[in-house]
C-alpha cells in the first residue's frame, strides 16, 4: 500500500536541520536544495528519475553496486548502527523524514571530508544546487539580478530567499501531542526533568520520640508516667509555650485542664488539650 505524502514548512525543515547541529550557512543552503527538489514533500519518486526518493531526492541506486552499498553508506550504517538492504535503505529515505535528513546531512559532512574524491564544494551532489543555487552565491550580499533558467524565476527567487533571509525563518514551536497520528513535525523535545522539592526543615523530626508529636515541634522529654496530671499540664503546658514563643506566637491560656468542656475553649486550648488528653490516656 503506498504511503501517505507528507507536505512539511519551511518551518518544519529547517527545525530538521537544527535538530542535526547544522550550521546556519549550511543548512540554508540545504533548505533551498530541499525546496527546489520537492517543494518540501516527502514520501514521493522524482518526477524525472523514479529512483529520486523523498524531501531530499535521494537517489539509494548511486550509493550501491548492485546490493553493496559503497563507502559513503558504509560510514554512515556504522554511524546508525544498522545494515540494510538497497530496498530496506530505499524505503527508509523515501518515508522516514528522520532517517532521510540524516542521510542528506552525511552526503553533505562525507563529501567535505573527502574533496578528492567528490570535489570542493559538498553540495553539487545535488544538481538543483549547481544548477540554479551556485550560478547565484556570490549574489546573495547584492542587489543584482538572479541568473534565471528553464522558466524557474519564482522558483529560483524563493529557494535563495530561504539562504539570504534564512535567520529570519522561525523555528517550530514544539507541542507535545498525544495523538497516534504520523505527524509532519520531527522536532527534539527537550528531556523531561524531575524537580525535587526542598525538604522542609523548620521542624526537626528525626529525633521525636514515638510519644507526643504536634505542630509546636519536638516533644519534651520529661517521663509523664511518673508524673501527676496537674506536673503533667504545667510542664506541656511550658514546653508548648516556649515552642510558641520561638515562632513570635502568644502563649496559650494556663487556666485549661483535662475536664474543661471542649466546646467553650478557644482554638489555641482545643490544640493544648488534645495533647493533654493524648497524654492522659483519653
């Protein structure tokens, strides 16, 4: 079943492009190749060779000798991490966006290593490029006329509009999306992060006993068991109080005791006699 055609934006591929630290100069350059090979389009056959593949028109027959992929593909499979076959590669670069812009970066970095044996200029690998783009380069900081060919003037004037006005092209915005859709968009989201809160340290409670905890801080030590209930309320009552006063709180009412009927205390003694009562075992 033939796949679906994807149109991208300038947006989309120059966002590709970043996405594979390609400098600026580069990839403008890059972009304008991509817009006169496919008008942005991938997943589509040349219209003059059928084996011209994808966005980037890559033509998979010039990089094998039969099935043996020459040096070029050899460096960049060890790069990948895989090996596949020329109908494998083929479909790779005509439908996987990813893979195809890849690719079309290496041709470019694999080519500028080796001038010897491709030439000095990395980009002739594309004839868009030597035939409408390189006749045009050293116009691009002046106001003369663009060299024209075969009937492709707005052609032309867009693809070397993408090179001289290239940093005025915006970057996709990225979105998260959960839709199981094939999207046209092959832009890196940043690494989700993990945030730890700060650990609240206002109230030491690695040393609170497995008696009375509350919101005052640490419980007094005294042992309460061999204690009268009237020992009991004054040194709670105490130990309470100073907590209060470290935070600038006013002292609770010492006129409570267990008994007090619950409902006539205010906030502040509900707090201190719950305690109480914790303690006294009711």
């Amino acid at each position: 079943m033939e796949e679906a055609v994807q149109q991208f934006t300038v947006e989309e591929v120059k966002q590709m492009l970043f996405d594979e630290q390609v400098s600026g100069d580069d990839a403008g350059i890059l972009l304008a190749i991509a817009y006169l090979e496919s008008k942005f389009k991938h997943g589509i056959d040349g219209d003059t060779d059928p084996n011209d593949k994808g966005l980037w028109q890559i033509n998979p027959p010039q990089f094998f000798k039969g099935q043996d992929p020459d040096n070029m593909v050899k460096t960049f499979y060890q790069e990948q991490g895989e090996v596949l076959s020329l109908d494998e590669f083929t479909n790779k670069v005509k439908y996987d966006i990813g893979y195809a812009t890849k690719f079309a970066v290496h041709i470019m970095d694999y080519r500028r290593k080796n001038p010897k044996s491709y030439g000095p200029d990395p980009f002739d690998a594309w004839t868009t490029y030597k035939e409408y783009i390189k006749p045009n380069m050293e116009n691009l900081g002046t106001g003369d006329q663009l060299i024209f060919k075969n009937g492709l003037d707005a052609e032309i004037t867009e693809a070397i509009g993408y090179i001289k006005n290239y940093n005025d092209i915006d970057f996709v915005e990225t979105t998260p999306t959960t839709s199981s859709t094939t999207t046209s968009s092959t832009t890196t989201m940043p690494p989700t992060t993990t945030t730890t809160m700060p650990k609240d340290t206002s109230i030491d409670t690695s040393s609170r006993s497995q008696g009375i905890t509350n919101m005052f801080g640490q419980p007094t030590v005294d042992d309460f068991k061999s204690k009268t209930r009237a020992q009991v309320i004054r040194l709670l009552e105490a130990s309470v109080n100073e907590q209060r006063g470290r935070k600038n709180l006013p002292k609770v009412s010492n006129d409570v005791n267990v008994d007090t009927d619950f409902a006539q205390l205010s906030d502040d003694q509900k707090t201190i006699l719950d305690i109480l009562r914790s303690a006294d075992g009711k």
